[in-house]
C-alpha cells in the first residue's frame, strides 16, 4: 500500500472521530436545553432529531447526486453528438 493511500485511510478515520466527537457534542447540548427548559431528554426525541437531520442531509445529497447525473448525461449526449458529426 502507497504512503498516500495510508494518508487517505487515516483522514478518513480522523474525520469519522471528529463527526462522532461533534455529534456528541450536540447531544450534550441538546440535553442542556431540556434541562434548561425543565424538561426531560430522551434518547428517542435525541433520535428523531439525528433522524430528521439526516433525512435533511440525505436530501441535500441527492439534489447534489441528481445535479452531478444529469451534468454529465449532458455532457456524454453532447460527446456523442460530436462525435456522430465527426464521423458521418
């Protein structure tokens, strides 16, 4: 395995610890606020809010995926065009 493949590897693994570190972070405020507000936290309200914050993220992920696909079937119809020119 290449250094700059082990380089990768680590990155991914440092960001996978930070994403978990701020999650908790979150859920650690998000039991402050109940406190705060004399109510309780639960784990399944924490839940649904991871929950609902992912259903958001995975939408934004998928305009951006939709956006990428049809880029580039554009960009390929537009290839195949040309190349049809070319060649008749």
């Amino acid at each position: 395995m290449k250094n700059s493949e082990y380089n990768k590897a680590e990155n991914a693994v440092d960001k996978a610890k930070w994403k978990i570190n701020e999650l908790a972070d979150k859920a650690k405020d998000y039991i402050n606020e109940r406190r705060a507000n004399d109510e309780e936290a639960s784990q399944e309200d924490w839940f649904d809010r991871v929950k609902a914050n992912v259903s958001e993220a995975w939408e934004d992920i998928k305009d951006k995926a939709n956006d990428a696909w049809e880029k580039t079937k554009d960009a390929a119809e537009d290839v195949k065009a040309e190349w049809n020119k070319k060649t008749n």
